[in-house]
C-alpha cells in the first residue's frame, strides 16, 4: 500500500488521507444510486475546458491559475471514477 493510502497516527488521532476520504465519498454516493453514478458525464463546457488548459500545460504556456484549476478538474475526474468503479461493484453483487 503506498504512503498516500494509509491513515497516519498522529497525537492519537487518525489522519485520513484525500484518497480514503474520496473513497469513502464515492462508496456513499455509489450506494445512492449506482447507475445514475455510472452515467455521470462531464458537460461539454467542461470537457472542453479541460482540453484546452491541457493543450496549454503541453505547449508550456499554462499559468498557475489555470494549473491550479486543471489539478481540481482531475482531482474531480478521479473521485467520479472512482464513485463509477464502486457502483459497477455494486451492480455485479
């Protein structure tokens, strides 16, 4: 299990890294309702969005704004990814 993975100890407290906490997320919603979360897809605003501050990082011309604003739109993919690998679970039980 890499270090991103494991809670940590700390002065008797448990510390949740971001992936369980987006894991534990994605188990509820998957839950809720497993083919609306299978369904989900990204608007074509958004995913137009995405492409083109990607072609900005490619060209090296991005900005730290926008840097920060395509880190959250892949931090978003990977937790609705994440929230569809559960719910596909559930459906297959």
């Amino acid at each position: 299990m890499s270090v991103e993975n494991k809670c940590v100890f700390l002065d008797k407290f448990w510390i949740m890294t971001v992936s369980e906490a987006f894991g534990d997320v994605a188990d509820v919603l998957a839950q809720l309702s497993p083919e609306k979360i299978i369904g989900l897809k990204a608007s074509t605003k958004m995913s137009e969005r995405v492409e083109l501050l990607t072609n900005f990082k490619k060209e090296g011309i991005i900005t730290l704004e926008q840097t920060q604003e395509l880190e959250r739109f892949l931090a978003l993919n990977m937790f609705i990814n994440l929230a569809k690998a559960r719910a596909r679970v559930l459906l297959v039980q």
